[in-house]
RNA sequence: GCGCCCAUAGCUCAGUUGGAUAGAGCAGCAGCCUUCUAAGCUGCGGGUCGCAGGUUCGAUUCCUGCUGGGCGCGCCA
C-alpha cells in the first residue's frame, strides 16, 4: 500500500465534488520541510488559475469538498495553495505490515512483466583486457540490466563481440609479429600502429609454446589468421574473468563476423541501395546520410572492399530489432556519441521504429589520488586495466562507485576515497547498515526471539520509526521510477537514505531489550530494512555482508 | 566552425520531472560508547545554484543567447 494511492480517490471525489475536470493523474510530493505533512498536492494550484479563482482560496474549497478521511490526522492549506495531508500513525503501521507480508520481493515491481528487453553493454573491442575506464560501462550496464529485471522485464543481456573489421587485423598482425621474433625472424617489423601490450608477448609466447605447428612452416595468410583467433580468444577469456569478478554475466555474446557469415551485412546494402540511400565516389560505397536529416554523408565500404564500422553497426541493430524485443537499450560511452544518429536513421530507413531502442551515454571517467590524476598504473607504467582496479580497492566499491553519480556527468573516481575502509567509504556506509541489522537478528535468535509477523506494529511511533518506514514504502517507486528514466544512481542515493534512516533510527531506539512488545515491532522494522537494503545492494550487484 | 554533455558549499556530487527555508559526503571545529557493531550518531561554520534575458502565481529545474570545461565531427571502432 502507497499513501497516494490510498488518498488519491478522496482526493478525486472531492474534485468532481467542486466540478474540475482532470486532465491528469493529481501530483503528489513528499515535501522536505517537517511541519509540512507527509503528502503535499499542488493541484490546487494548478486548476485554480482556469477557474478564475485564487490559488489558496480554491483549495479551501477543495478541502472542504474532501471532509474528512479515515486514517488522516490533519488537512491543511500553506503556502501559495498547497495541501498539505498528514496521516495517522496507523497508516504507516499498514505499509510495514504489507512490505513485511512481501518477503524477499520488497522493491521488486511488475510494471515490465511481459515485456522483453534487450541491454547490451560493455561490447569492449577483444583487442586487450578492459581498462579501468571501460569499468563504468559495465557498471552502469550491468544495474540497469538489474533495474528491468526487477520491474518485471524479460531481459537479455548482450554483449556485441567486434571481432571483425581493421583492429581485429591489428591485433592478429600484433601478435604475429611477436610470434615471427620468438621464431628467429629478429627483424620482422612491428605495426605501426600495432598493440603494445605485455600481452600480445604473453599470446605469442602461449602460441609458440603450445601451437607451434600451426605457425611455423605454415602459409603466412593461416599463421596469421591463427594469431587472430589465439588472440581473440585470449582477450575473450580476459574481459570474461574480469566481468566475472564484477558479477557480470551476459546471456548472448553477439559476434560481429557472425553478420558477414549470415550474409546480414550483404543484405542492409542491399536494402539501404534498394531504397536510394547508396551511392559509389571516390572508389568507395557511400551512405547518403544528408538525406536522413543527418549533417553528412558517410563511406560505409572503403575503397579496399572493407565495410566501414557503421555497416555492420546497422545490421546488427537491425537484427536486434528483428528479434522482438519491446525495447533495445545501449550503454555507451561518450566517445561513440558521433555513430549513434547515424546508426538510428539507418535502421529508420530500413522500416523500423526506433522510438524504443534508448541510448545511454555515460561520460568519461578520470581517475584521481590524492589530487592527481592517475592515466597508467603504477605498477606496470602501462595503461590502467580494470583488473588492478579490481585488485586496488575491491569489486564492491568498482561497482558502486561507478553508478553512484548520474552517467551524464563526467565522474570523477577518487581512488584514494575508494581504497578507505571506514567512514569516508559511501559503499561501506551502506553494507554495515545490513551487517548491524543482521547482527541484531543474530542476538535475537540466541535469544530465541524470532521476528513475529503478527506483531503488534501500533507501537511504532517514534520519529525515527515513522520516518525510516515512510522510506521503504517509497522503494517500490523509486525503483520503477530509476528503470523508466535509465538513472541507476537514483538507486544508490535512495539507498543512503534508507542507511541513513535506520542508522538514525538504530541510534534512537533500543531493540533488544526494550518492552516486549516494542521489541517485536521493532525486530519487524528491523528485517524490513534489512530485505530493502539486501534487495538494493543486489540490485546494484555489490555484497550483502552479514558482518563486518 | 558544427553536434552532444556538463557548470550548485573549499573538494566530489544530489536535488523526487516547475514548488515552500537548495541538501549529502569529504575536508575543518566541538561533542556522544560499562547496554543491540563508534565502519555509527549529534551539533557548528560554509551558497549571487557560471552570466544575461525570457516563459508564469512560482525557475537550480523549461527556452534563447553568452562564458568556461569535456567528448566527438576518419575510407579507425
């Protein structure tokens, strides 16, 4: 049960009563200022102005209209004409006793059930282990893949593997090069433009050792399609350990050359030519994007017969589309922002509707220590992979640290901040919460006292109380609201809120060895919090400590 | 030059879709443990919400224009 839901029909009633006519669901707000109730309307104000009426003196009409209703202790105007609604006691004492009844589903929603959604993040080039840079994807990615899962949504979590195209190229003729020196051939040139990573040495050393057969003696076209392939696996295993230990599990790992198997990339030419939005110049294929509304046209195959990425990018969204789902996400960082018009108006103008296919665009991440900024490792001098971040300061707060500020802002990763274990730590502030809960429910089971589902709740009236159950009852459609605006931070600062209210509330109010029956509503309260703290913090995949 | 994003306390950031006296954390200062985890709690100081207009009962929030910063604008992905 929700407070608005509860007095919006009152509230109704009372409108039709004074002969408004709503064009819209009432807006309720929780006003922050105490002594302003604990629901506040505007909607006075909002239907005076069409009546002609002033705002404070249409809304005492409306109050008049509502009289008065059961479990509301107080009705009162304020302001430029808000109404403000302060319930009972007992209202409060229904919600705990609903969320209690719910079990391990509190904060869980059905708003998506029966919808299918497809997330697809990371999608990092197999060209290298992921850089702790890449750690902000895979977060974000990752909690609002969560996010619709716990709305209901049937959710596929992809991964579009680019295992085709010019890097891929670059990293075969990378390791082949390593593999040519291990072999004798001292001077074979390294790419130019070549990966300079320890491990292109690592790959090769592997090749050398272990297939030694299928490089030396063998065609040089093999060999270096050979090296690709050790290489792709390689940097496959890699970025799939390090997603690992973040928890981080897709259920499809789309290949890009599948699209060229499958004969998808022939065929968006194919349509894309059919339809006039293809033309030759220069010895390369071009798409005429200025026709889409886009600023200018692109080459989507180069002169040497490659397809530039754009081409591949369109028939997969395309084949996403074609699978079905409701709605298509994508997580990317800013750096891709330029290909994402272009991709959307080439599937626009193959026929589909990409009013459901959401971007997200998180930017770019700056690692910091101690004031200064961290661009290598210190270890190796060479770039910052998310593995020693993992390593530094641990997978909980990768994770947390990573969503807790809004993606359309640049983040700033305080790595000294991140290594603290104490009070400074925001993570920490929120998983000792659970823990002391936990701990709690540990010394009353010593006791033999269990959490009683039928405790008498009237008892809870503290401040503090009323205040951190308020919070709960708000999970829910805090919740739907993260999911339906792609903002997983809202989870994190909703979730210090709730630490912040029981640690208050902790403070306050002695559990364990108060009055009988005070202490079986509050062990209630207390299990309460710790199934929304615990269904938060898997939400946005970080541990649910019992003890710290 | 063009496109997207950002600008709020000394620092890092929130701000419930336009509401009432703009909030946290960190840093600084001062307090609270013989009782459920002090990784907690309480108090103090700290603001021209980048600047200028506009929209309206009301703007940190929406619109326009500036200024400053980030990311892009490739026959790389």
């Amino acid at each position: 049960m929700m407070m608005q839901k509860y007095i919006a029909p009152y509230l109704d009633a009372a409108l039709a009563r004074v002969g408004v006519e709503l064009s819209g669901e009432v807006a309720f707000g929780v006003p922050r200022q105490e002594g302003h109730g604990h629901l506040s309307t505007n909607v006075a104000m909002m239907y005076a102005k069409g009546l002609g009426k002033q705002p404070r003196v249409f809304a005492q009409e409306l109050v008049d209209a509502l009289g008065t209703v059961p479990m509301v202790s107080a009705i009162e105007i304020a302001g430029p004409g808000f109404i403000n609604i302060t319930f009972d006691n007992s209202v409060y004492h229904a919600m705990l006793r609903d969320m209690d009844a719910m079990g391990d589903s509190i904060g869980r929603s059905t708003v998506g059930s029966g919808k299918s959604v497809n997330v697809e993040y990371v999608s990092a080039n197999p060209t290298g282990p992921l850089h702790a840079g890449h750690g902000r994807n895979c977060a974000v990615g990752d909690t609002i893949a969560n996010l619709f899962a716990w709305n209901g949504y049937a959710v596929t979590r992809e991964y579009y593997f680019n295992n085709a195209g010019n890097q891929m190229s670059k990293l075969a003729e990378s390791i082949y090069a390593r593999v040519q020196h291990r072999l004798g051939a001292s001077d074979y040139p390294f790419p130019e433009d070549g990966y300079h990573g320890e491990y292109i040495h690592e790959i090769a050393d592997n090749i050398v050792a272990q297939h030694r057969s299928n490089v030396e003696g063998a065609a040089e076209d093999e060999a270096r399609a050979f090296c690709k392939k050790q290489g792709e696996l390689w940097c496959f295993g890699s970025i799939k350990r390090t997603l690992s230990a973040l928890n981080i599990h897709h259920d499809e790992y789309f290949n890009e050359d599948s699209l060229y198997h499958d004969g998808k990339v022939t065929a968006t030419i194919a349509d894309l030519r059919e339809r006039g939005l293809v033309y030759e110049q220069d010895g390369a294929t071009w798409f005429a994007l200025t026709q889409l509304g886009q600023q200018q046209d692109k080459v989507i195959v180069k002169s040497t017969g490659e397809p530039t990425y754009r081409l591949p990018d369109i028939a997969y969204h395309r084949d996403k589309l074609q699978r079905g789902f409701d709605i298509v996400v994508d997580i990317f960082g800013a750096d891709h922002i330029a290909t994402i018009a272009d991709v959307l108006a080439g599937v626009r103008a193959l026929g589909y509707d990409t009013d459901n296919v959401k971007t997200v665009i998180h930017q770019m991440v700056t690692f910091v220590e101690n004031g200064e900024i961290v661009k290598f490792s210190k270890r190796s001098g060479k770039s910052f992979t998310l593995d020693e971040l993992i390593d530094e300061v641990g997978a909980d707060v990768v994770r947390f640290f990573f969503v807790m500020r809004a993606v359309g802002t640049h983040l700033e990763f305080d790595l000294g901040l991140a290594k603290e274990e104490g009070d400074k730590n925001p993570v920490f502030y929120l998983q000792y919460a659970h823990a002391r809960i936990c701990s709690i429910l540990r010394k009353a089971a010593e006791r033999d006292l269990r959490v009683s589902h039928d405790a008498d709740l009237s008892v809870l009236t503290h401040p503090r109380e009323i205040e951190l159950i308020g919070l709960i009852s708000r999970m829910q459609s805090s919740i739907e609201r993260a999911c339906e605006n792609l903002e997983p931070h809202t989870v994190a600062e909703y979730l210090r809120d709730v630490a912040a209210a029981y640690h208050n509330f902790y403070h306050d109010c002695r559990i364990l060895g108060s009055e009988p029956h005070l202490e079986a509503a509050r062990l209630v309260l207390a299990d309460v919090t710790r199934r929304a703290m615990r269904n938060g913090l898997l939400l946005l995949g970080v541990g649910t400590p019992e003890s710290m």
